[in-house]
C-alpha cells in the first residue's frame, strides 16, 4: 500500500482480540482506503500481558506509538499530517485520552458506542472481587472473570451458554459477516483456555483504563476542535439503538452538553445503528457507510 495512503488506527473494546473487529477493519481498508494496523491490545488474543506494568491510559498510549513508530511506513510528519483513530467501546476512551496526550498528531476520529466518561460500569463489573482480586484465591478470580466474560469456565465452549464480554449476546457461533465466518465463541473461549495473561489484563484494565469519569481530558480534546487546519476538525459517535452498556440517552446526552458548553455543538456528530453493544461487528457495513458519508468518501 502506498505512503501517501489515509491512516486509520482501530482501538477495540476490553476483552476482544483483534479478529473481533476485522469486518470494519478490512472495509475500511478496501472502500475507504485506509491503512488500518490489526494489533491486539496487549494481554489480548495473541499479545502478551505485561504483568509488570499497570493497564493505565499511559500504556495504551505506548501501545500506540509503538504501532506507528514499528511500521515499515510513515504515520506522521509536517508532509504527512496525522492518522485517524477508530475507538470501539474501551477504545473509545483510549483514543480520547490519547488525542489529548498527542493533539497534534491525530486528525479525525470516529467512536463506536465508547466508553470514557461512563459513571458506572454495568452488572458484573461492580462485583467487589475484580476490584480487590489480589487478596482472594487465584482459581476463584479466573473463574468469576470467566463467568463474567461470557466462556465456559471449565474449558470447554458450549455455545447455549456464551454470552458476550458485559453480558451482550455475541453472534452465533460461525456468525457470517462482511468477511466470512467469525465463530467469536470459540474465539472467546480459546483466548480464556490458552492465554494464561489474559484474566489478568482484563482485571488491571477494569481497574485501571481510561473508562469513566475522563470527563476532563474529553474537555481538552473538545477544546481543540477545529483550532488547527491539521487537527479534528468534526466528532464522529455511533451508538447502537439496544446498547445497554453505552447508551446513547445517557453518554449521548451528556456529550452533546460537552460539546454546547465550549459552544461547539456543531462539531459533534451523534448517530445511531440497530444492535447492541455488539452493533460494530453485526452492523459493520452500516458503520462503514457513516463513517465514508462522514468523510465525505
């Protein structure tokens, strides 16, 4: 692919591998043009967990730079201008924490049902055991987070029963999608047997990711909103119409009075798919048509 082609970085949700998302990814690819890296966030699919080093906005970030700094290609530069972020979920508030640690080197973004300035987590995630998991027998922490994450927690997958990560059904197993068969239960279930890092970085992460109350840095990154001919210019927020985790009368309601505070309503784009917290893999080609209808592609 060209160096002169549009960048796009996509940032997934808590416990998705990387594949989990490759139907927006290889869209966007072929009809927007958009080179898109597929890592999986560490302590994902297959990535290793950095045991010694807090799940924080900091190591995301590091995740980043290293993405675009380990490229055969340039991803930044006076010529070059900046690359577009794509955050799904917890991506949502790394990409937003990330723009406002490194405004000058982002130039448009795009978030799908994010996470960021949620005030409470959902169901399961408050269950005391994940926040204060270090003083409890490691064999009932993995088990609670593997309940909780949707897989079989004796090892093996039993369709009937996956749910998906903050209890959203997942498609089923073989789900047909934009570029073929995904069986995300067995995807899920192979990263929970096998990925003895796993648990781990999910529950550092829950405790420790830009996820809630980042209503500050969101400020910033609203701040600059069209300062800079080379910066974001436009917001561009999806949300799914059944989301029970991110919804859109809550975090869309809130981010438009944001935006109306700093007077910039107007560069907030809000609009909606059919799904839930899922809609990105279930609704990929509807995303893909907001996003090239955003671009104006």
């Amino acid at each position: 692919m060209p160096s002169d082609t549009d960048k796009l970085i996509e940032i997934a949700r808590y416990a998705t591998q990387a594949i989990g998302a490759a139907a927006i990814g290889l869209i966007a690819i072929n009809q927007l043009r958009k080179l898109l890296p597929s890592r999986h966030l560490w302590g994902r699919g297959y990535s290793s967990s950095p045991l010694h080093a807090t799940h924080n906005a900091h190591l995301f970030h590091l995740q980043i730079l290293y993405a675009i700094t380990s490229s055969s290609i340039p991803w930044t530069g006076k010529s070059l201008g900046g690359f577009a972020l794509l955050g799904f979920s917890l991506g949502g508030g790394i990409a937003m924490s990330f723009t406002a640690a490194f405004p000058e080197l982002i130039d448009s973004m795009i978030l799908l049902g994010p996470a960021g300035i949620l005030r409470i987590l959902p169901g399961d995630y408050l269950a005391p055991i994940f926040k204060y998991h270090a003083f409890a027998p490691a064999w009932y922490v993995r088990r609670r987070a593997g309940l909780t994450l949707g897989v079989n927690v004796n090892g093996t997958a039993q369709e009937s029963d996956l749910k998906g990560e903050m209890g959203v059904d997942v498609p089923s197993t073989k789900e047909e999608t934009s570029v073929g068969k995904l069986d995300f239960p067995a995807m899920a279930q192979w990263q929970f047997d096998n990925h003895h890092g796993c648990v781990h970085s999910w529950l550092d992460t829950l405790n420790n990711a830009p996820v809630m109350h980042q209503h500050a840095e969101w400020e910033k990154v609203i701040a600059r909103l069209g300062a800079s001919e080379s910066g974001i210019s436009k917001l561009l927020v999806i949300f799914g119409e059944d989301d029970q985790v991110v919804n859109r009368s809550e975090v869309g309601v809130e981010m438009a009075e944001m935006f109306t505070r700093q007077g910039k309503r107007e560069k907030l784009d809000i609009r909606t798919v059919p799904g839930d917290h899922g809609f990105p893999v279930t609704q990929a080609d509807a995303v893909v048509e907001h996003i090239a209808d955003f671009w104006q592609m």
